[in-house]
C-alpha cells in the first residue's frame, strides 16, 4: 500500500517508498507499511458507491460492451493488493451496471499470489477463509480475476524474503511457479464449475520498467496455457506510442471528456492518472495509512475497470 509523503526526501528515495508495498525497486523498506500488517477483510460489495465517490453520477458510464444477451448474471470474485483494494468498489460498480454481476471482492494490500495459496497460512497476508480456493469453494463464481502488481518486499511472508532487486531469476521462478499452482488450485476449487481466470496485465512501472513487462508476460502465458484470460488494464494507463513509458497525465478520452471530474485538466485535454504525491497508485485522494477503496473519482483506476469488465462481457459473447 502507499507510503505517507515524507518531505525532504531525494526523488530517488522518495520513488521507493511511495512504491511502498506494490511495488520492487532495488531494495526493499525495513518493515512492512502498517496497513499490510492488518489488511482489510473480505467484503462483498453490493452498494452502490457512496456520495462523492467515482460511481455517484449513475455508475461509472458502463463500458458500452452490453451484449444484449439473456444468460444467467455472471458471478465474479475479485483478488488483489492495494491497486485490486482501491479499483473495488469501482469495479463492482462496473460489472454490476454492465452484467448484472454478482461481485465479491477481497483484496488485501502488501500481498503476492503466494499469499492466496492455500497451504501457507502461517506466512501469509491472507487468512485461509479468504484463500483463493477457499473463496472459490464457499462462492461459486465463474470468473475470478487476479490483479497482482508484483509484490516481493520482505514482508510478504510467502515469498521468504526473496525479491527482484536481490535475486531476479529466484523472484520470476517463484512468481510462476505461484502462478501455476493458484490456477490448479482455483481450478481443483471449482470443480465442474471452474471458474475463468482473468489476469490482469499492469501498467508502467517508473523503477523497474522492465519487471512489470516480465510480470505480463508470465501472466499472458499462464492465460494461454489453462485456457484463461488477460484483462489488459495497464495499456489503459500507458501512452499509446510506449506500453510501458510511465506517464502521470495523458490525454483525455473520449468518456473522459463527457463526464464532469474525469478530465482533470481539460483546458489541456490531459487527465491525472497518478496523485502528485504517489507513483504508483491511480486513486487520486491522498495516502491514508488504512487501505480503502479510491473515494474519489480518478481516471486511472475507471479505465482499469473498465478494461477488466469489457474482458469478461467480451468473453461471455465470444462463448455459448
């Protein structure tokens, strides 16, 4: 989760920890944030969002992927760290306005797919009632949809202290080995009802540009191997002539121009995709020590969301 602002650090520094707890630059904080040592529970959100935050207008604006279609409401179940904790409540907005879904989210900020992996419990961010798997068993969704930045800080238990700045190839071989076994466990879960997997790819990472492609990739291969599916949220968030430059404003869309906030500088067609204090994350209301839900309207994390729904309204058209 993000770090506090702390005046007077170097640029460098600065980066690193407002990367705080999604993030793996070279070397990692001496302790976890206080909010990845008690993580938010699982919820399920069902309201619509409260006055004042990105769904108040009548929803986000839908991603204009209806199908038109009678099948049943999908179930969707949605896992993550702090990006997955702050896109929740927009992202069931979303799914709900679009596809009538039946949405539980829970994410924990701080945590690595190890973390969901039932068998680790005694190292782990997650508690076994919200393990993958167990989620799976207990919800019966048919898609779970996995938005992991690629944590590896020295609090994150499960992955036993090894990280991209200190052991790059023992860092990807543990992320796909996690990879595989959580689909083999979400697919064991669900039995004759298994689930969709949608991997979310992510946006451009300003410290190690070239992790969050490899992240992607292993992602997009673990997709192509079980049969599942990528939601390309990051290109949402990347300009269109570099996937993976990192920017913090870029031009506004079209959706963004027709509805009041989401155009954040509209005298220069340009939208805040990051809050000036905070790198990495898209919510654009200041760093609170408690991970929440974004309580604010903020482009970056409505794009991610939309792009997650139209993969899955794309996917319930192209399947009978």
């Amino acid at each position: 989760m993000r770090k506090p602002w702390i005046v007077g650090m170097t640029g460098a520094v600065l980066a690193g920890l407002l990367l705080g707890a999604c993030g793996d630059p070279e070397s990692a904080p001496d302790q976890a944030p206080p909010s990845a040592a008690a993580p938010e529970p699982s919820s399920t959100t069902r309201q619509r969002a409260a006055t004042g935050s990105p769904g108040d207008d009548g929803g986000t604006g839908g991603t204009g992927t209806g199908t038109g279609t009678t099948k049943p409401a999908p179930g969707v179940l949605y896992l993550g760290d702090s990006l997955a904790t702050e896109n929740q409540t927009v992202l069931g907005d979303l799914l709900k306005d679009d596809l009538d879904a039946r949405y539980t989210s829970a994410p924990y900020s701080g945590t690595t797919l190890c973390d969901y992996l039932e068998g680790t419990a005694d190292r782990s961010l997650v508690p076994p009632r919200d393990k993958a798997a167990a989620l799976v068993r207990r919800l019966r969704p048919d898609y779970v949809v996995l938005q992991f930045w690629g944590n590896a800080w020295d609090y994150t238990p499960c992955m036993d202290g090894v990280t991209y700045g200190k052991a790059r190839a023992e860092y990807f071989r543990r992320y796909t080995a996690a990879a595989e076994q959580l689909t083999d466990q979400i697919a064991n879960a669900g039995g004759e009802h298994r689930p969709t997997i949608v991997w979310v790819l992510q946006g451009p990472d300003p410290m190690t540009p070239d992790r969050v492609r490899r992240v992607n990739a292993l992602y997009t291969k673990q997709a192509r191997a079980s049969g599942d599916l990528v939601a390309d949220a990051g290109k949402a968030v990347s300009p269109a002539a570099d996937r993976y430059t990192w920017a913090q404003y870029l031009p506004c869309t079209a959706y963004e121009r027709e509805h009041d906030g989401y155009c954040t500088q509209p005298g220069r067609g340009r939208t805040a995709l990051h809050h000036d204090e905070d790198y990495l994350h898209f919510c654009l209301a200041p760093t609170t020590s408690k991970p929440r839900p974004c309580p604010v309207r903020s482009p970056g994390v409505t794009r991610m969301a939309r792009e997650i729904t139209r993969a899955i309204a794309d996917a319930r058209t192209d399947r009978p």
